[in-house]
C-alpha cells in the first residue's frame, strides 16, 4: 500500500494490487493511472489512455515498480545495458540484475528507487518539472 504523503499531482500509480507489479508488456500500459487531486484517504485519478476519471480510497491505489520499460517511457536515456541517464539533471541511475534494483546517484545523492512515483518526486526536486509518462516512448 502507498501512503497519500508520498503522492503528488501528476504521480503515476496502479489501481489495481496485480498489476502493481512488473508493467512489461505493451498491453499493460492500460493500468496506468496518473494522479491528479489528493485529500485525506481519497484520490482522484486519471487513465489517459481509457479516458476514465475516478476517485478512490487510499487503499485501493499501489505503487508501480520501476522496470526498465517504464524509465525509457518516462524519457530516461539508456546508456548501456546497466545504467541510464536523467538527462536535465545529469542524475544516473544504475540497475543491479542480481537484486533487480535501480540506484540513483547524482553528486552527493544516493538512493534506492523501486517505485515509479519516488523517481517522479525525485526528478521534480532536483529538476523543478515533472517527469513526463508517453506510451510513445522507447
């Protein structure tokens, strides 16, 4: 479960808890959901792509894991198989295959990302913009 604290406006989220997991393929882009009010235990979502507005308790939205799908979609550059680049603040962020995990490094910041909206949130502090979703994307 996410907490209402750790969503902004424009945060990507799942609605549903089985396909929080490991958006691979084209055909789950679907279950996107971008947010667009917060108010205490309820948020209003948005699907682009099925044109469908709702508002739902807190705990029926899930966090969606980073893959490297979805960072190519955000419009991170990949620079070789392991590492990709956030391209206005020069940030890298590096996936360990063993642990399947992505770290992020920029100057003195190193941390964990293992969800879609901490690196949105992340990219918005350092970058003062959000870090836009396209399904046209790599």
């Amino acid at each position: 479960m996410i907490k209402d604290t750790e969503l902004r406006r424009f945060n990507l989220v799942s609605v549903s808890e089985t396909t929080k997991i490991g958006l691979e393929e084209e055909c789950e882009i679907i279950n996107i959901w971008e947010v667009d009010q917060i108010k205490e235990n309820e948020i209003s979502v948005y699907n682009r792509i099925e044109n469908i507005y709702e508002t739902l308790h807190i705990e029926y939205i899930f966090p969606i894991e980073l893959t490297e799908v979805l960072l190519l979609k955000l419009g991170v550059e990949k620079l070789d198989m392991f590492n990709f680049r956030l391209k206005k603040c020069k940030g890298n962020i590096n996936y360990f295959y063993k642990s399947k995990k992505f770290k992020f490094n920029f100057h003195e910041i190193d941390l964990n990302i293992k969800y879609v909206h901490q690196l949105q949130n992340l990219y918005f502090t350092l970058v003062g913009e959000e870090l836009v979703f396209s399904s046209n994307n790599a």
